[in-house]
C-alpha cells in the first residue's frame, strides 16, 4: 500500500499528528464557543459515539492532509486532486455540534431549520464526513499497490 510507504518516514508522521491536534483544538475551541473552562464539560456531556466518530475524522483529516503533503513534495507528481473532498468533508463536520448542550459553529451563520436539520442527522453527517475523506485517500492513490 502506498500510504503505509509515506508513514515510514517520520516527517509525514509528524504532519500528521501535528494537523490533526491543531483541527481537534479548533473545533472543541468553536464548540465551547471560545471558553475553556468548558472544555471538561463538552468532554463529559459528548454521546461516546460522536466521541468515536470525531476521533476518527481528526485521525483521518492528519492522515489526508500528510498523504497530500506528501504529494505535493513529489517531483514526478503534478496533482492537485482531492483537494476539494477533503476540504468539503471538514467544513462539514465544523457544522456539526458533537454534543447536545454545544453551540456549533453553524450556529452563528445559519438559519435555525439547517441547524435542526444538522442536529437531527448529525451522526450520519459525521459519517459521511468519514467517508469523504477515505474517498479522498482512495483518490489520491493511498490504497494502490505500488
């Protein structure tokens, strides 16, 4: 598998990490709403399997933005695919609050039946999101064989 290739070399291990603390830290930052002191309560109050779901979205987005790094670096490889699916499946996901009692970003720009609409099939959104970005890998070729 190509992916398994890139995460031999450390570097891309680090963009990885590195990229997905950073969106975690952004995204409990907006859903608290800018106040940490509540970070501890937006942990406490999460459904475990948004919890789930959003650890996997955070893992996948460091994986996508490495593996496209990755790409870009490449001489041989002029590509600038995947860009939008993975951009598409992050903005997604920062309208979506993962727990009851959190405001999500959404909230500020858009009308009150979209944000019903997102509370009520947020689950399968984050899914969705999920599946976005593996499409995403898929696309750039992570899953061939070399």
């Amino acid at each position: 598998m190509k992916i398994s290739e890139v995460f031999k070399n450390f570097k891309y291990v680090l963009i990885a990490l590195f990229s997905s603390i950073v969106l975690a830290s952004i995204y409990i930052y907006s859903q608290v709403l800018g106040i940490w002191q509540n970070v501890d309560l937006w942990f406490k109050v999460i459904p475990n399997y948004n919890l789930i779901l959003f650890a996997v979205f955070v893992l996948l987005f460091g994986i996508t933005v490495s593996y496209q790094i990755y790409i870009w670096r490449q001489k041989r490889i002029c590509s600038i695919k995947g860009i939008g699916t993975g951009s598409s499946a992050t903005f997604t996901s920062f309208l979506i609050a993962q727990c009851p009692a959190c405001a999500s970003l959404g909230a500020f720009f858009l009308p009150l039946s979209v944000i019903s609409f997102f509370a009520r099939y947020g689950f399968y959104i984050n899914l969705f999101s999920i599946v976005l970005l593996l499409f995403t890998l898929r696309y750039l070729g992570a899953f061939k064989k070399q």
